[in-house]
C-alpha cells in the first residue's frame, strides 16, 4: 500500500520538467506557424500591432510573446519585441532557412511514437527501401522544405567539421547525400583551395542550384545526380556521409561503405557523421533519441554505436580508424583507404 512517505521522498521536480519540455516546443512552432517571426522581420513590433497583424484575439498573447523571449526566440525592448538572430534565420517564413515546417512535422509524427513502437513501422508516408527519399519527395517544394530542415542540423557540423579534419592537403571533397550543399560552405570557405562535389539523387538539383548561386560558391560546389546504392560516387580525396548512414539498415549501411572504398583512391578518407550511441549505450540522451526519430521517419534506420561504426568501416576495408566529437551531438568517424 502506498505510504505518506514513500511520496515524500519522491521529486515531482524533474518529471515535471522532462513531461512538459513539450510547452515549450509548442510555443515556438506555433509561432513560427502563426507568422510571429515573419511578421517581425523587417521591424520591431508591440503587442498590439503583432494581435492585429496575425488576427489573434489577444487573450493569452502576452504570455506568448514573454514565454518566446525567455525561450530566448525573441528579445524584447520596452514594449516592442524583435527576432533573435535564431528565430530570425530559422523561423522567419520569408527566408529559404525556415525550418518550421520540418519541425512541425516531426513534432506531429511524434505523436505516433505508440504505434511505432507497437508495429515497428515508420509513422509517415514515405515508401520502404532505396526509394523512400523520391517516394515522399516528389516536387522542388518539397525538396526545399526537406533541404531547409536538414540545413538547420547540419549547420551545426559544417563549421565543426571545418576545425576538426585537416583540411589542408584535401584537393576535393564528395559530399554523398549532401543535399543542396550547405554542408560543405564552411569547410570551402576556410580552404579557398579545395573544390566540393555534391552527390544527391537527381531531383535535388534545382534547389543545389538556387542555394549554391545565393551562397556565391556555385564556382566551387558541382552537383552530380545519382543513386549512391547503384551508381559509382563521384572521385574526390575525401568522402562525407552526414546523416545518411543512420537512415538505413545495416546491410545498406555495407553496401555505401563498400561503394566509398572502391570509389576512393588508395590513400583517400571517408568521414562519416551521424550522433552514434556511446558504446555502453549510457551518456546523453540525444543520440538515443534521434534513434527513436529514425525509427518514426524511416523503414530500417537507427543510429549505431562507435564501436559498431569502426567494425563496418573495418569490414569495408577501412583502415587507421579515428573518431572525433563533432559538438555534444555528433560524432565524426574517420577510415583511410589503405596505399
Ligand atoms: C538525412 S539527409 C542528410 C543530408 C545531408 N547530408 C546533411 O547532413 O544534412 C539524407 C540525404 O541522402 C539523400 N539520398 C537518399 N537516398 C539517396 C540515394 N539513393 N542516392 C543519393 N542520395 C540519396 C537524400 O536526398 C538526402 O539529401
């Protein structure tokens, strides 16, 4: 029977904080949803004019706008509130960055986390096997909306990777998987020498295109579309998988390590990134987590540990094998392809 004391000793405290983390989350993308940022774009606004700009009744709405500057998505002088730089790259509508939808739609999915669970299934519409990107991605749109919600994470690598491989001797980078490129602009910008090419199913080329132009780097950048399960990846010195491994088994996992090392040239790397579990599954939780993400988005995917990361690159052929923390999120394995 449950007794006085054993509710005592018990802290409601971080279970409160961990059961209503979602308050949070909700404020910001129901802000970024509604326009909030959009509307504060060009101009700093008060209460009242962002009520009339958004049609919103009112109740409620300064709690709103204070929640998002203790959130630290807005900053507030006097009455009148403005973006923070964050929410102005990310969450303004009007900018090619916005990332809402995409984390809108992660948000909704991970209400089906249950049914995941229960049938091991993906909780979108995607289709199953190598044909899951072009089944869900069928419009430029589409692909931008996608590309915009990866460039928000992986602009949290680009700059680390940059400092953490030396770059100095590289002559070309293949970025397999790269999406429209983003990836790979801090690492151009600190090696003026180095070129990148991209390597991406067809249908990302036209938003390759438009982010490479905008960034002034299309001199630089070259895309070549293709099937990085069935087609020969581009040749370069230096190949990166970002957050392409976890989003496949690992027998696919096999056959992109196999296809890196007979593409590269004896002596050439591959850098693989991905959040990979600590190897005695404990730690923080992030990349356990996006695990569970890889579990609600895709037919096979997961993270895997370091351990588990070196044993494929071994198999595949991999050599000289070394790791290094990207940030607190992710880890960047590295494998030579032995002379
Ligand atoms: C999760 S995203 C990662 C994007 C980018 N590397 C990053 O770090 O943000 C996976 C990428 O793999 C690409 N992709 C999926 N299947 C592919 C295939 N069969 N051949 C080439 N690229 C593919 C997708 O279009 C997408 O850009």
């Amino acid at each position: 029977m449950e007794t006085a004391s054993s509710t005592d000793a018990v802290s409601a405290e971080a279970l409160w904080r961990l059961g209503t983390a979602y308050f949070g989350r909700k404020v910001v993308i129901t802000a970024a949803e509604l326009g909030v940022f959009t509307v504060l774009a060009d101009s700093p606004a008060d209460e009242e004019s962002i009520r009339k700009a958004l049609g919103l009744h009112g109740r409620g709405l300064r709690d709103f706008l204070d929640a998002l500057v203790s959130l630290g998505m807005l900053d507030r002088d006097g009455t009148l509130y403005r973006n923070t730089a964050v929410s102005d790259h990310y969450l303004n509508q009007s900018r090619s960055s916005y990332a809402g939808a995409f984390l809108a739609s992660a948000d909704k999915r991970w209400d089906q986390l249950a049914e995941a669970l229960r049938t091991g299934e993906p909780q979108n519409r995607w289709g199953s096997g190598p044909k899951m990107f072009t089944e869900q991605y069928r419009t430029t749109d589409a692909w931008r909306n996608f590309n915009a919600g990866m460039d928000y994470l992986n602009g949290m690598i680009g700059p680390r990777l940059a400092e953490a491989y030396d770059w100095s001797s590289t002559v070309s980078v293949a970025d397999v998987g790269g999406g429209r490129g983003n990836l790979v602009v801090p690492i151009l910008r600190r090696n003026p020498a180095l070129r990148a090419v991209v390597f991406d199913l067809p249908a990302v080329r036209p938003v390759f295109e438009e982010h490479a132009g905008m960034l002034g780097l299309a001199d630089r950048m070259t895309f070549v579309g293709g099937d990085f399960f069935n087609d020969r990846l581009p040749a370069a010195d230096v190949l990166v998988f970002s957050h392409v491994l976890h989003d496949w088994g690992q027998e696919e996992r096999r056959t992109l390590l196999r296809n890196a090392f007979e593409s590269l040239p004896p002596g050439g790397r591959v850098l693989i990134c991905d959040p990979m579990i600590d190897d005695d599954r404990s730690g923080t939780p992030n990349a356990l987590l996006t695990s569970l993400n890889m579990l609600m988005v895709t037919p096979h995917g997961s993270e895997y540990t370091r351990s588990e990361c070196r044993s494929l690159l071994k198999e595949a052929g991999f050599d000289g094998l070394r790791q290094v923390p990207l940030g607190s999120n992710n880890t960047l394995v590295i494998g030579l392809k032995p002379r």
